[in-house]
C-alpha cells in the first residue's frame, strides 16, 4: 500500500518532520505565501495538508488538491484556514485547543509587568550608564489593581489566576464562564480596569472592538496588554491614545500587520513593547503541537480516531452523518 502525501506549507518542528516522512511522502512548499503553496500542490497529489500560522489554507488550494481529506493547523488560531471551504469539500480541519494556553497566558503577563514597570525603558537606561535613572522611576506594581480580561476562555482564564494570586482584583467580559470572576459588559470592564488583556477570537464582532470610543472609555494611565489577534482593535486610535498620555502604556505580541513597516508609530514609543509573535513558541510547546497535529493527521488518514476535541468542523461531519 502507498503512502500518503501531505503537502507542509510552512517547516515543522524537526522531531515532528521526521514522524511525518516516516509515515507518509512530504512536500514542502518553497515559502508558505499563497503563490508557493499552489505550485506545490500542483506538484502532486496530496492526502493532507499541514500548516502553522502563515500558510494560508485556501478554496483555490483546497481545489488545486481534489484528493485531500484532511487540513492540519499546528496550533490553535484557523484565521488562516477556510474551514467552511473545507467542510463544504468534506475535508476534516484539525487544530489543538488550549496546546498554547500556558506559554501565551505566562508571555502576557510578562508583557503586563514589562509595561507595567517600564522594565525596557529601564533596562536601556542602565545600559546607556542612566543608572540614575532611578530617581525619576514613577510606575507601581499590580497589586491591588484591577484587572479586565477580555475573554474568559482557557487562555484568558489561565492569565485571570496569575493575576489573582498577584493580589489583583480580576473582571471580565464575554460569554458567562463557570468562575469566581465577576463578569460585566465590555463598557464596565473598560472603565473599570487599571490593566486591560485581550483573549477574544478575531471575528466580525470583534475585528476593532476596541476603537476611538472604547479607549475614551478606559481610565486614564490604563495598561492594555493584546496576546490575541492585532486587528481586535483600531491602531490609529490606540497610537492616538498613547500619544495623549490617556493611555498608560501598551504590550503586544500581535499587530494589525505583521511585521510592522519601519515607520510604525508605535515601535518609536517608550511605553510600548512588541515581541515578534513569539508567544507560543516556547521549545516544548512548539515540538508538542507540530507533534501531536502529525499524530492526528496520520491517525485520520490511516481511518483510526485522532485525539479528542481535534477536529474543529466535527459537528459539520455529524450533521451529514459522516
């Protein structure tokens, strides 16, 4: 019997690559943009495709490779993927719920407190020879603020402990979760909140929820941490509210566009600190979710069960009995 063919838009980790080619053929595409990934599939017929956060799953990909059965994202975000095209062809989407949550729930707060204590603009000084910069340090820890964590999901909710065992008051918005944390409407959170951290999906309702009006809405000097997606808010409004001083400072792993173009306002900013969405790929969580996703992909294409709560468009398979 022949082995399958999985076509890889992006590079895994290597232990998971070896797995792979063990089991099945494996092309991999030049470079994940849209143009590379339809000239490999065109290469060859595939079985399954495999990606990771750039790779863009696509219907025109997903028509270039009739044989394909099931997409693989290695990690947990399918902004990239079209799961309806998928599931109208009847191929089975796969990503990891929660894989991340630890490493980007411990990556936010130390965006919070690196803002929070001004620990770039510090660190610099003292390596400029400003070891006096000491006598104007201004910024306070976090007890005893409150913090607003915009979605309470198993990120959310991980950042949301930590910070109560910091000895903050912790809020949140979203839909109702089985928890000791208050739960308000967005306008009471924003007012409310010293510390605001998002941990919403990016979709139609949310895509810049937090604009002109909702950064008038926050207290004055507020922090506003975002590990999620970049276009969760408006970017000209938050570099306004920055520039104002109405806002207090700004932490990101995520922005509208990656990588920023050199002259970002923000990356000029003292009280901004952007990591290069690099959240989630921690060594071990970045082995473990390319390992486990190859797991998946070849279990379903040798017909045996993948692992639990997988198979992101199951409920499309159940409605038609598949």
């Amino acid at each position: 019997m022949s082995q399958p063919r999985v076509l890889l838009l992006e590079t895994i980790a290597d232990t998971a690559d070896d797995l792979l080619r063990s089991s099945s053929h494996v092309v991999l595409a030049d470079s994940p943009d849209e143009a590379a990934c339809l000239a490999a599939a065109q290469s060859d017929a595939f079985d399954a495709i495999m990606t990771r956060g750039k790779g863009r799953v696509t219907a025109q990909l997903l028509d270039a490779c009739t044989r394909v059965r099931v997409v693989a994202r290695c990690g947990v975000g399918l902004d990239n993927v079209d799961v309806a095209a998928a599931s109208q062809r009847g191929v089975r989407v796969l990503n990891l719920p929660g894989c991340n949550a630890q490493t980007i729930a411990e990556h936010t707060i130390l965006l919070l407190l690196a803002v929070g204590r001004g620990l770039v603009h510090y660190a610099n000084a003292v390596r400029d020879g400003d070891w006096q910069s000491r006598n104007h340090y201004d910024r306070d820890e976090m007890h005893n603020k409150t913090l607003g964590v915009v979605g309470l999901g198993r990120i959310g909710r991980r950042v949301a402990e930590i910070c109560s065992a910091m000895g903050m008051e912790v809020i949140y918005c979203g839909p109702q979760e089985q928890s000791s944390f208050e739960c308000t409407t967005l306008d009471d959170l924003l007012a409310r909140a010293d510390a605001v951290t998002l941990h919403c999906p990016l979709n139609e309702e949310t895509r810049g929820m937090i604009d002109r009006r909702a950064f008038k809405t926050m207290k004055r000097g507020c922090i506003l941490i975002n590990t999620a997606r970049g276009n969760l808010l408006d970017q000209d409004a938050l570099v306004e509210a920055l520039a104002s001083g109405h806002l207090g400072g700004f932490g990101a792993d995520v922005l509208a566009e990656e990588p920023p173009p050199a002259d970002c306002p923000l990356l000029k900013m003292s009280n901004v600190v952007i990591t290069p969405h690099a959240g989630g790929l921690t060594q071990w969580t970045y082995r473990d979710s390319c390992e486990r996703s190859v797991r998946n992909v070849l279990a379903l294409l040798a017909n045996q069960p993948p692992e639990s709560g997988c198979v992101f468009n199951a409920d499309a398979f159940a409605a038609r009995g598949g």
